[in-house]
C-alpha cells in the first residue's frame, strides 16, 4: 500500500506541472512514478510464495545502502539521524532464488525476468532519467546551441503530454495491488477500494 499511496502522490505532481505548462520539469517524479510503476507489477506477477522473500530482499539492500550512507556521514564529521542496530535488529527473510534477488536489487534485472512486457514502461523511466539528473542532454536543452556560437533557450522534451500512458499504468498499478491484497487474505470489498476510489476520481 505504501508503493501504491506513493505512486498516487507522483501522479497527482505531475498531473498538476501538466496542467500548469510544467510537465518538462515533471522528469524526477515521472521517473520516481515508473520505477514504482515496474516494482508493483513485477511483485505482482511472481508467485505469492516468493513476495515476502522478495520484498525482504529489497529491504536488505536499503539496510545496506543505509548503512553506508551512515558510514560516510561519519567519517566526514556529518550528523546522521540513521540507527543502523536498530535496522540490524529487524529479521529479514531474504529469498534464496537467484532471478528474484537480482530482480530486487536491478531494476533491469527484474524488467527482463518479468513474464509481463515492462520494456515500454522500462524505456519510459530510462527516458525520464536522462533528465533527472545534472546530465550534458539536460544542458543541451535547456540552453541549445544552434549555430555554435548563439544560446537559444528551450526545454527537455517529454512524451506522454496527454498522459495517456500514465492513465494506463496508474489503473495497471491499481488493479495488481488490489490482487496481491485478495492473495495476502484481504476482503475483495477492502482490495477493492483503492480501484474504487481510482476511477470514481477520474
């Protein structure tokens, strides 16, 4: 639920930057939206006995990266806030199934593995990379050179302005959070509601 409450916060960010002529700066959180996007159906197609195994193994490889982003604080004099016997404490099941624990740890991985074609959505965030970060394309366009000697000035291009695409995924996502619900125990009338109140906003 948590993969699913975020997907809909990214959604509702650039929905509004569309709407306000801003959809070209929209790339962090059109990036952040598809990577989520990916990870909820490729937790949704695998088996409901490999999940827990899965979704523990992501957690091991933020405890991980936690840690070393408290490692480095330290040494170089910084506060951290992070409690890393406290994130030790926590027992983590990590699956033994190779596929699975290289899917959770590279997203590519978990595209290619996956029986559900993710490559479009795959491109779509790999696209939004390129201008979410300090990249010499994201420079490119916002001050292009034409001549070689004149800076105009522009901005990154984006598809998906309709977002077409993005309706699509959100009800994809919606649909496959309300499965993994009814296999994990939950009432089909509690699954059901995130789809409910999905397309009662739309």
């Amino acid at each position: 639920m948590g993969w699913l409450r975020a997907t809909f916060e990214q959604s509702r960010i650039i929905a509004t930057l569309e709407a306000a002529g801003l959809g070209h700066a929209a790339a962090p959180n059109r990036r952040a939206f598809w990577e989520l996007t990916i990870r909820i159906l490729w937790l949704g197609d695998m088996p409901r006995s490999e999940r827990a195994g899965a979704v523990d193994t992501m957690l091991a490889n933020e405890r991980t990266n936690e840690t070393k982003t408290h490692e480095y604080m330290q040494r170089n004099g910084l506060p951290s806030d992070i409690d890393v016997n406290e994130m030790e404490e926590f027992v983590l099941n990590i699956s033994e199934n190779k596929v699975i624990k290289t899917g959770a740890d590279k997203l590519a991985h978990a595209v290619e593995e996956s029986d559900l074609n993710l490559r479009m959505v795959y491109r779509l965030w790999r696209e939004d990379s390129t201008w979410a970060h300090a990249t010499g394309f994201l420079a490119g366009q916002y001050a292009p050179t034409d001549d070689g000697e004149t800076m105009g000035k522009g901005k990154p291009r984006h598809v998906d302005q309709e977002l077409e695409a993005h309706r699509l995924a959100a009800m994809v996502v919606t649909v496959t959070i309300a499965d993994i619900l009814i296999d994990e125990g939950a009432s089909k009338d509690l699954a059901s509601a995130p789809l409910l109140a999905y397309f009662g906003a739309n």
